[in-house]
C-alpha cells in the first residue's frame, strides 16, 4: 500500500507506559515513519545486520480519506475512511539509546519491513473504534492483549491534536498506540496482530 506519510502515536495506554518505565504524557506525543517500512499479510520483517532487541507493537491504523487539517474532535472521525492492523516493530536498544541522549529515534522505528499492515477496510464496516480487541501473538503464544477503549488520548482527540499542527492528505495513515506485552522477536519467530472486526496480519522475522 501506498502512502504519504505514517503519523504514529507513541505511549497512549498507561500499562505500555508503564512498562517502559515512563512518564504519563500531558498530550500526545507524535512521531513519524516512512512509507517505505511498510509490508502486507505474509512478507517477511528483516531485521538487519547488527540490530538487537527488535520489538513488536500492535496498533489501530486509521487511513485518511480526504484531506483533514485543523478537524474538531467532533467531525474528527468524518474524515477516517478505512482501518487496518499495523505492527509499529521496533529496534528497542537503538531507541533506548537514542532517547537516553537527547536524540530523534526515527530510525529504531522506520526500518525497511518495520510496518506490516493488514489490508484496509472500510470504517463503516467496523464497530465502535473505541470498542476494539487487539491480541498479538509470537509462535501462537499470545505477547499483547488489549482493547482501544484503553487509550489515553481517544481517537478524536488525536486527530483533532494531530491536524492542529500539520495536514493529513487523503491516503495517510495514523496509528493510535500500542498496549502492555512488547517483547522481543527473532529470526524464525512468525507473529500475528489481529484487532477484532478489522482483520490481521502474519509476518515471519528473518
């Protein structure tokens, strides 16, 4: 799938915050990924060579499907017209060292096969967003399990504090954050993100 940009949600539910031992955030805190990092249901996440401690996240996509900027949280959701599984996958150690002095950890996040995507589909299709189970599993074994209504910033909050600053064109993804149960993955380790109601993607790591 093809794409502008990936404006992603990083530490949106209080367990993943804790997890990573830190701080609660006052608003929500905004990355980016490259369009590049993502894959479809079946390809392969390569991790290159030297690169240690590759986590998994499962996360809500929501895809754009016109142009959004300065929305409300009222007619925030309006402009959402797919959604889709995303695996947010991430060189931890390279991140943890990149925050621990001072520096951007776009890279750790915006690898080549970083971002294995389901196939979208329709919003209308789905339930409530904010009702949504999300498991993902490593070799059958279940890492992740939550539910977005479990989100610190709810979905229209995030559009609505996301298109206050910059422009989401149609075709752009934002995903919402992922919750407690990172782990790592290696090479042979087939992993499965499923939200329930909107569909999964299965990924082996080599």
């Amino acid at each position: 799938m093809k794409c502008g940009k990936i404006v992603c949600i990083g530490w949106n539910y209080c367990s993943h915050v804790n997890e990573l031992g830190s701080s609660l955030p006052k608003v929500p805190t905004v990355f980016l990924k490259p369009s590049s990092c993502i894959v479809g249901d079946r390809d392969e996440i390569v991790i290159p060579e030297g690169v240690t401690n590759v986590q998994h996240e499962i996360e809500l996509a929501l895809v754009f499907g016109r142009r959004c900027k300065g929305a409300s949280e009222e007619d925030a959701l309006s402009y959402v017209s797919h959604v889709a599984v995303f695996n947010d996958v991430s060189a931890r150690d390279m991140q943890s060292q990149a925050r621990s002095e001072g520096n951007s950890w776009d890279l750790s996040k915006g690898m080549d096969t970083f971002g294995p995507m389901s196939e979208p589909v329709s919003v209308g299709s789905v339930g409530d967003l904010q009702d949504l189970d999300l498991e993902l599993t490593v070799n059958g074994e279940v890492r992740q399990s939550g539910n977005t209504r479990d989100m610190i910033f709810p979905i229209p909050a995030l559009i609505s504090y996301v298109t206050g600053y910059m422009t989401m064109d149609e075709g752009d993804i934002l995903i919402t954050g992922t919750p407690e149960g990172v782990s790592e993955i290696r090479p042979g380790d087939v992993v499965t993100a499923t939200v329930k109601g909107v569909g999964s993607v299965t990924n082996r790591v080599v």
